[in-house]
C-alpha cells in the first residue's frame, strides 16, 4: 500500500483549496483506514471554501474536506475487533469529543481523499445491494432532512407539510415526509427542473414562489394551512412567505442555514395564533441507521440521487458545479 495519497486540502486561513498529495493516514487504537469509494460534494463544503463557515475544533489551518464517505475498510487498528478488511461501510458524519460535535471534514480529516480514518464507533455497514456512491450521501443529505422530519418537528400521518428549496436535502425531504405519511405535501422552489422533481419524488403541488403561495395552500388545505413549512433555503424571503402558510399552532422549521438575523413581519399575529419556530442542524447516528434499515428494507430509494460522478482530482470543478447549480444536482459524488 503506497505511503501517500491524493486529498482535497482547504486552508482555512486563506481558504485555498487544491487536491494535492499527502502523507497517508495510519490508523490508531480503535480505528480503521477506510478505502473511499466514494464522497459527497455538500453546499457546507462550498460554503466552507467561501468562508460563510468556519470549523470550532479544528487544530491547524488545512483540513481535508468531505462530510458523506464510504467506502471499504482497508487496515484496521490496534485492538479493533468485529470488524473485517473489505468490508462495505458509510461514515457518520461527526461524533463527540468532550462534549462537543466534531464534523468530519471540518473539525477534523474528512473522506474527499483516496483513504480516510474513521474511529469504529462511526462506521455503518452498507448492504450488498446499495452503492457507494448512493450509501455516501446518507448521512447529511438524507439524515438531515429526515431528523427535522422525525424528531425536531415530530411531522405525524396526515399532517399537511410545505418544503422550500428543491435542491439537495430538500428533494429528499419531499420523499421522505411522502415515507413519513405527510399529506399534502406542497413544494416551492423557483426553478421548473426543481418543481418537477418534487413532484416525481412524491410532492402533491409544486408552486413557484412568485406564486400567491398563502392562497394556494389554504385552498388545498381547506383554509387551515400547514402544519410545518420547512426552509431548505436558508433565506429571508423564503422564510417570510412560509410564515404566511401555517395553520394555527403550525411550527417554521428552519434546516438551511444562514448567518442573517430572523424577522417575523407580523408578530402579534405570530404570537396569537402560538406559531412557532424550530431551528434544526444535522442528525443524530441513530437517524443514519433508521435510513440504513429503510434501505435494507426498499422503503427508500436513493437511486436518482446521484446528479454526476467525478474523480476525485476534479473535486474543484465539482465544487464549481454546484455552486453555479449546474444541471440543477441533487447530489455529485467523488470517486477516489
């Protein structure tokens, strides 16, 4: 096995980013070297590269990116047993270290890179029967929008739900809220390719948000309105017209992120009708197996998830890719 390796290195400091050869990773006591097969390219990477995020824990100023791995594992460390050499495995997206959320990929090496480390608490065994490339996207792109489903809003069968931004996590809110029971779902997203996957992902109405949204939903909703509107957006406007759409005692349930304060136009409205506003960030590793064991079971199908592939050299380009919302991707996917 050669001594070193291709990696996507951002300085955090300057926040260059360039594949570049490193020194390959020896794992340590209750580790393992993971063979990535493949990784996710996330709008948290480009946003990492832009400088709009920061890592917390990171020790030094150049990390290796890339949050959704898989991969095979290829040594495993001092004292590592039940696990074998080649096995089919997804990481976790982070763990805890004293007391604190570490985010692979930015507070510490992620897998954009030909080998990786992971400690064994966060590896997932990927069944036969599901790619790398579609089991790398699990967590993150699949657990995120199913624990604000689940847990922070506790969505229930029947309720009526509204997703804002198709892109990423949001086409896949859509499928899993449809998994959920959720009914109507009603999605929102400026670009037609976007509305149109929402409804062949399981959304009953597709507006775009020029749309008068609030008279739309009351009307397929019998006046009541929503439930939860979900902002996979992350922006002012977005969360102003989702506002407008909820039913009494109806919750905002914000997933994208941003940096910009939150303002509620109408407050006193807000207030008598007990609305709410639920923030929301990633998952936990329970919800990475749930998904896992809906794979296993065909309850989910993550087979048009996969936008594009690329090797790994051309992570760059990817990152471009979907800055620039190129072919409008859900998810591209880099294989080392």
């Amino acid at each position: 096995m050669p001594d070193s390796m291709l990696a996507g290195r951002l300085n955090v400091r300057t926040r260059e980013f360039a594949v570049k050869e490193v020194p390959k990773p020896t794992p340590g006591p209750g580790e393992v070297l993971i063979r990535v097969r493949a990784a996710g390219i996330c709008l948290s990477d480009v946003h990492l590269i832009e400088g709009q995020l920061s890592p917390l824990f990171l020790a030094g100023d150049e990390v290796t990116l890339g949050h959704e791995v898989a991969g095979t594992i290829a040594e495993l460390g001092p004292g590592v047993t039940g696990w074998a050499e080649g096995q089919r495995v997804l990481l976790q997206a982070g763990e805890e270290k004293d007391g604190w959320v570490h985010t692979r990929g930015v507070d510490y090496d992620g897998g954009w890179a030909e080998f990786a480390l992971a400690t064994v608490a966060t590896l997932v065994r990927v069944p036969d029967d599901l790619p790398l490339e579609q089991a790398c996207i699990v967590p993150d792109a699949v657990s995120t929008p199913w624990a604000s489903i689940v847990s922070t809003a506790g969505v229930r069968a029947g309720q009526p739900v509204g997703v804002w931004g198709i892109g990423g996590l949001g086409a896949h809110a859509v499928q899993l809220l449809r998994l959920a029971g959720a009914a109507p779902i009603v999605a929102v997203d400026p670009v037609a390719d976007a509305r149109k996957r929402a409804l062949d992902f399981g959304a009953d109405l597709a507006l775009d948000p020029s749309e008068d949204i609030a008279t739309r939903v009351r009307e397929l909703t019998g006046g009541a309105g929503l439930a939860f509107a979900f902002d996979f957006a992350g922006v002012a406007p977005v969360r102003e017209q989702a506002v407008r759409t909820l039913e009494r005692g109806g919750a905002l349930v914000l997933v994208g992120l941003t940096d910009q304060p939150l303002t509620i136009r109408n407050g006193t409205q807000f207030s008598y009708f007990g609305q709410r506003i639920l923030g929301h960030y990633g998952s936990e590793p329970g919800h990475v197996t749930e998904l896992v064991s809906l794979i296993r079971h065909h309850r989910l199908d993550l087979g048009r998830s996969i936008s594009g592939t690329l090797p790994l050299a051309d992570a760059a380009e990817g990152v471009a890719r979907l800055e620039r919302k190129e072919g409008n991707p859900i998810r591209l996917v880099l294989q080392p």
